[in-house]
C-alpha cells in the first residue's frame, strides 16, 4: 500500500536500517524492484526522475505505480519525485499521486547552476507548506553533488553543475544544514559528501580523502531526528561491468560508492539510499549476454525477462545490505 516517506522513514530510524530508492522509468524496472521487494518482504520506495516522466508520459507512469501498488499490496511502497526543480513539478507529481517529492534547491531550476542558500531554502519552504498541506513528504538537498577529485559535477549524465567546485560546496556544512531543516521544515535532507551521480564517481577505491563519511557523522550530530538521505550512491560492481565489456560494451575503470561505507552512514542516520546506475548496469548487461549468446532472438521479453531479474538480484542484495529486509 502506498504511504508517505516520512512515515516510512521514521520506521526505519526506529530500527536502524535504511531503504533504498531505486530509479525507475518503466514497466520493467518497476517490476523489478518489487519482485526484490516482495522476496525479501521490505518496505520500498520507487522514484521517478523529471527525464522519467517525460520517457514514460506523465500519466502513464502514474497508472504503472498505481498498478504496481495494487499488484504488491503487502508492500509498503512510497512513490517519490527525484530531483524536483521547482514549485511546478512537485505540484504535479502530487496532483499525479505521488506520496514524497523531492525539491533539490541545491541547483537553480536549470539543474546546473549552484543556488544560494536563500534561494535554496526559500523555494524548499514554499514547496514544503504546500506538500504537507496534501499529505505529502518533502525531501530537501543542501550542497552540490560532485567530485572531490576533480571538483566536477555530474556533466557526464548531462546534468548536475557545470562549473568546477569547491570543497565549500561540495560538502555540506553542518551547520548549515541544521539552520535548512529549522528554516525548511523538510522530512528528509540529502547531503553532499563526494558522491555524484552516474557511472563514474571515483577514480579509485574511496577512501576518506575523496569519500567524506565522516561529514555525514557530523551532521547527525547536529540533527539525530533528521533522516539523511545519500544521493550517487550506486557501488558499480565490477561483476556487472565485466559482462557489460565482454559482451562488446565499453565502460572505463571506474569505481562507486562500497556498500560498507552506505553501511557506516546508515549507523549515523543515513534512511534513505538513491540508487540508479546500479540497476541500469544489471539490465544492460542481461540484455547485451542474452542477444550476444543468441543473435536470432527478436522477442523483447526474452531479453526483458533476463534484465529484470538481473535488476531484482542488485535490488535484493541491497534490501539485505541496508537492513530493509523483513521490515515489510
Ligand atoms: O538524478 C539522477 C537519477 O539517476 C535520474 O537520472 O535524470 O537520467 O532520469 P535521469
Ligand atoms: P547513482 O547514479 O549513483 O545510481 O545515483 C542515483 C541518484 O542519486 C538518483 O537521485
Ligand atoms: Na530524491
Ligand atoms: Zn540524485
């Protein structure tokens, strides 16, 4: 059944586990995600993307988690706006039957340039007043995404900042961030600590002096009652970029956020995970192994079928990383 993220999130401080928001932006991947779901019985939040809905159309992607929540009935799911860019999208993603929305005030509306704090908070407030007037949860975003290798943003993926960064902006202040949830009301913060978005977050495994785990301790200090949410938070496995190369892909060496380090934020107030890239990697190498290993096959649901339950494996191994497992 649908709920709110608030009411999800505040179970899962209760007991000390986080839950993972995976990315969706079609019938298969929203399949996916509740099969793992229902196999490992957790709780479970869906978002769509401003991109998402544009792919998928607007309403039908509103009747597929309508369908998908009718389909899982035994799941709590939360459906969820990723990465609203102002007052409009989240008002129509509520109108659509979204339960949370996220307004990132991070970056002014064009998605690439870094926003001021008051704009950030101004805009994350009114969309707050709003969202909660309809029941709705908010998740807010102080710091900019990007790397602290090269002090760039998400370009990559063709969004995120698009000038070079500084530590100031690349990692939240504590402080800060304590003023935003007094100023905001938010149910939920995301937090800049060196991730970014898409494949190609790290040069080489993460230690402290690229990775910044130890802000996020910092401002659960500040604020124990505020749930932390991680945005790039995709691992990258290496098994899934193998099959990709083998099977005539070309993905650089690269690496993503390790899951015990997702693991050490969700001890320090870390509830909610954002996952993408993960899942996009499982299904692109199902399908690239399944048409290799027999070229004459057309029907899509042979391909389709492969990439889903390699999808629901990285989806079931993360329910049961981050302690969501038999929460539902
Ligand atoms: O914010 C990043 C998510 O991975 C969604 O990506 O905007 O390409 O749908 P997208
Ligand atoms: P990844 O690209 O690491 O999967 O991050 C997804 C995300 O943060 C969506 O908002
Ligand atoms: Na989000
Ligand atoms: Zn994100």
């Amino acid at each position: 059944s649908m709920i709110t993220l608030r009411q999800l999130l505040d179970h899962a401080a209760e007991h000390g586990y986080a839950v993972p928001a995976f990315n969706i932006n079609n019938m298969e991947q929203g399949l996916a995600v509740m099969q793992a779901a229902q196999a490992t019985r957790s709780p479970v939040i869906l978002q769509a993307s401003r991109g998402a809905r544009a792919y998928a159309n607007d309403l039908v992607l509103a009747g597929l988690i309508e369908g998908l929540a009718r389909a899982f009935p035994d799941i709590p799911l939360c459906m969820h706006l990723d990465h609203g860019n102002g007052m409009e999208t989240c008002a129509t993603a509520i109108q659509n039957g979204f339960t949370s929305v996220m307004m990132d005030g991070s970056l002014k509306a064009d998605g690439t340039t870094p926003a001021d704090y008051a704009y950030n908070a101004d805009i994350t407030r009114r969309v707050t007043e709003m969202a909660h007037a309809c029941g709705v949860s908010v998740e807010g975003e102080l710091g900019v995404l990007g790397s602290l290798e090269t002090g760039m943003g998400d370009q990559e993926d063709g969004h995120g900042a698009t000038e070079k960064l500084g530590h100031d902006q690349l990692l939240t202040d504590p402080a800060e961030a304590e003023q935003f949830v007094k100023d905001t009301g938010v149910d939920a913060l995301a937090i800049a600590m060196g991730t970014s978005h898409g494949a190609y977050k790290f040069t080489r495994k993460p230690d402290g002096a690229i990775l910044a785990m130890h802000v996020i301790e910092e401002i659960h200090k500040r604020l124990p009652n505020t749930h932390l949410v991680m945005h790039g938070s995709s691992s990258v496995p290496e098994d899934l970029q193998e099959i990709i190369n083998n099977y005539g892909g070309d993905i650089r060496p690269t690496w993503g956020v390790p899951v015990e380090e997702i693991q050490r934020g969700i001890r320090s107030g870390v509830r909610k995970v954002n996952i993408d890239t993960d899942n996009r990697l499982a299904m692109t190498a199902a399908i690239r192994k399944t048409l290799t290993e027999d070229p004459s096959e057309f029907d899509p649901r042979k391909y389709l079928k492969p990439a889903m339950q390699m999808m629901a494996q990285v989806c079931k191994d993360r329910f049961e990383a981050f302690g969501t497992a038999g929460q539902a």
